[in-house]
C-alpha cells in the first residue's frame, strides 16, 4: 500500500472555453424553444400555456447532471421567484441523476488520488450508493476497518456551473419580461456565489468540520468526520453514516415523527443563532434518520456565514411582529438588507413574515401549517405576489435568500411529517439568552479553528 498523502487541496478546475461551450449547447437546447415560445406570445400580445412552457422545461433540464438542477430546486422555494408553474415543474427534480459507471469511476479516482487509489482502500464499492447534482457517493471500508463515504464530483463541474448560471439568468430576464414583482438578481448573484463554493470540496471539507464544532453539543445530531488523507478538492471522504431517508418516515408513531422535526430543527437553528451560520440547503437528500430518530446532516456545500447584526435583525423582527411594534420591523428589515421601505411595501412584507414566524408567536403545540393543505405557504405566497406587484416589486437583498429557504424547506418538512411541536418553546429556548457580541465571538473562534477565517 502507498503512503498516504496529507490532505492537499488541488488547484481549483479550470471553467475551460471547451467545457462551457458544450454545456452552453445542451441548455440552451432546453431554453431555446421555451424562449421562442414566450417571444412570440409576448409580440402577439397572447399569455399562453405557461403550465405547458414549465412542464416541457422540467423535461429537458431533467436529464442533466449539474448545477442548473441544483439552482432550480432552491429557487422553486422562494415565493414566486419564478412563476408558480415553473416552481411546482422544478421542485420535480430528483437529486439522484444517472450514475457514473464503473470505469469513469475509475478514472475519476485516479485522478484525484493517483494511479494505485484502490491499494488505499480495503473495499471500495463500484455502485454508487446516491448520486445528486454535483457528484455521486460510493461506500468504501479503510484498512482499519472503518465505514467510508466517498464523494467524487462529476468532470468539468466548473463549466458546467458558469455555463448554468447564464443560462439561469436568460431564464429569469424572460419570466421578468412578463412579471415584475420580485426582482431576483440579488438571488441570482447569491445562488451564484454559493455554487462556486460547492465545486470546492477543500471549502466543503472546513464545512464539515465547521459544522462538527458547532453541533458537538447536540446529542441528537451528527456529523460525519472528515478522513483528510482521502480527500482533495473534487473528492470528500468522510466517515460513514448509517440511515434511512425521511420518506420512510412519515408514517411512523407521532412521537417518532416529533422526535425528527425537533432535532432537525436544531440542526438548522443552533449554528444560526449560536454562530451566524446558515446550511442554505435542507434538500430531503442531505439527511437521513437513525433509528433511534436522531439524524445525520451528509452535505455542507451550501452554507453561509452571517453577522450577528443579521441574526439580531431575525430575532428583532420576531419581537416586532409579537408587540406589533413597526417601527421595529422597519429596523429588523434594514438590518436584513431592504432598502427604500415604503408603507405598502413594509405591509406586504409583514405578510410573509407573520406566516413564516406565525408558529413561533403561538406559545402551544400545533403543526407548522394549519389553516391549509398542500404546498407550504402556497396561498400566502400567491397573496404577497400579488400585493407586490401592485406596489410597484421588490428586490429581495442576497442575505435574504438561504435565511428563507431554510425555513420554507424545513417548514414542507415538517408539514409533510406532520410534527406536532411547541415551536415558540423551542424557538426561545435557543434565543432567550442571545447576545450579539457573544456570537462574534464565537463565530471568529470556531471559523479560524476550521481555516475559515
């Protein structure tokens, strides 16, 4: 067996000319009909069948790997970022795309970890195990006996991620063409950045470790540990996790199912209002469940860090909407990044917020959403679209984005698991000692400990 190497970040992937060009062509093959289509609806004055424009989209985008996928499934949860059709048809995209077989596996190994890789292996197994957008997970044993994760990215993600995020962007100048209530550049820039981030599993790795610090406390959550001599910057090897997806428990006991919506919960929660740090991607793909109902987080690729004058903003809006204070909402929506607040925009504003918060103001058990069925906070999004559209749109800020997709994907969590929690009690518990200096404290200490900082 080789010597192992200490763990070395490899020089970033080039985004080379060849590699964009190419995925430029197979996007625009699934963009370019749609926009043609809505070109001529719109010179001909006709509205057409965006249902059908979202469906056929869906089909398309689907057969491919890569980061589009990924963008489309976060932006699907932020409330009519793009149009409702668009979001139900996107929110379709399965995270397991088509595997690489075998002996691309091989060269992928080779690769990263040099011509003998499986001499460091005792077993390395040939099916993939899960494969998403980004990459594929394959399981492996160490020579020590040791359950491993392998997660290889697929080749030329770096093309694949500029040449997405463009063709991302003509998708939303023509949606923009037809609707103007919300603005998403700001999301477009901050789902941008983020993703870059994801093609460097170097930054993944401090990630994980990042999040090891914050949740060593938590008894009920856990985070596999990084094996630094197996991994580079386009392949993470990690100890293994033993688990099953959630799906497999909605129908189980209501105990069992509040048991997992309450360490999920704290899984999300703890590093935000501890540290300032947000996972930006709660996708039923990055968890599984023990069987003893604690879970496992497996992906940190999409996180971001706050300041605590951010998190003081989240809290302040919470008190504000408790004592209908608006003055106070007004500050707590700047500290957040909006800008030029008019009335009318402050209360339509105020209408998201009241349901995103609505349980936590409610000192009993209750489930995350009562008065409807179906897709979490549909009818509440259709009513703030269009309040938004007649006071003339907004323009969500960056940090507004992973904030409200971690709620909105862990609150159609928790609704599909049906969870009946005291969310105010678990909410305060986690705030009612918060001090904001003591968070960047905090923060600057776990983030130079992880080489974040």
């Amino acid at each position: 067996m080789s010597k192992q190497k200490p763990f070395q970040p490899l020089p970033a992937e080039v985004s080379s000319l060849g590699g964009r060009v190419k995925r430029y062509a197979k996007v625009s093959t699934a963009v370019g009909g749609l926009a043609a289509r809505m070109a001529g609806e719109k010179v001909l004055g006709i509205r057409g069948d965006t249902a059908r424009r979202a469906s056929d989209l869906r089909v398309a985008l689907g057969g491919l790997k890569g980061p589009l996928m990924k963008v489309a499934q976060i932006l699907s949860t932020i409330p009519d970022a793009l149009p409702q059709e668009y979001a139900d048809e996107l929110a379709q995209l399965q995270a397991n795309a088509p595997q690489m077989g075998w002996l691309f596996v091989k060269r992928r190994m080779a690769a990263e970890l040099g011509p003998d890789w499986q001499g460091r292996f005792a077993a390395f197994d040939h099916e993939a195990v899960a494969a998403a957008s980004l990459g594929q997970v394959h399981r492996a044993v160490s020579h020590e006996g040791r359950q491993l994760a392998c997660k290889l990215q697929y080749p030329d993600m770096a093309s694949a991620v500029e040449a997405d995020l463009w063709q991302l962007q003509l998708i939303i100048n023509l949606y923009r063409g037809y609707d103007n209530a919300i603005d998403p550049t700001n999301a477009h820039a901050e789902l941008s950045e983020r993703l870059r981030e994801e093609v460097d599993y170097a930054r993944e790795a401090k990630q994980m470790r990042l999040y090891g610090h914050m949740l060593a406390d938590e008894p009920h959550v856990h985070v596999p540990e990084l094996v630094p001599a197996l991994s580079t910057q386009r392949l993470l090897t990690m100890s293994w996790q033993d688990g099953t997806p959630l799906l497999n428990h909605v129908d189980a006991p209501q105990e069992a199912r509040n048991a997992i919506a309450y360490n999920l919960f704290r899984a999300w929660y703890v590093p935000f209002y501890n540290f300032g740090v947000i996972h930006g991607d709660p996708h039923l793909g990055n968890y599984t469940v023990r069987p003893d109902f604690d879970v496992n987080l497996l992906d940190f690729g999409c996180v971001r860090v706050f300041p605590a004058s951010f998190v003081e903003g989240v809290i302040d809006l919470y008190h504000a909407l408790q004592s209908n204070d608006r003055a106070l909402a007004v500050h707590a929506y700047e500290r957040w990044g909006f800008s030029d607040l008019s009335n009318e925009m402050v209360d339509v504003l105020n209408l998201w917020a009241e349901f995103v918060y609505g349980p936590l103001l409610e000192n009993r058990t209750r489930r995350i959403q009562e008065a409807e069925g179906g897709v979490y906070g549909r009818s509440v999004a259709e009513k703030v679209h269009a309040e938004l559209r007649r006071v003339g749109g907004v323009k969500p800020p960056r940090e507004f984005v992973l904030v409200d997709r971690a709620a909105i994907g862990l609150g159609s969590v928790f609704l599909r698991l049906k969870a009946e929690i005291n969310w105010h009690q678990l909410f305060h518990d986690l705030i009612h000692d918060f001090d904001g200096q003591a968070l960047g404290r905090r923060q600057s200490d776990v983030l130079r400990r992880v080489g974040l900082l």
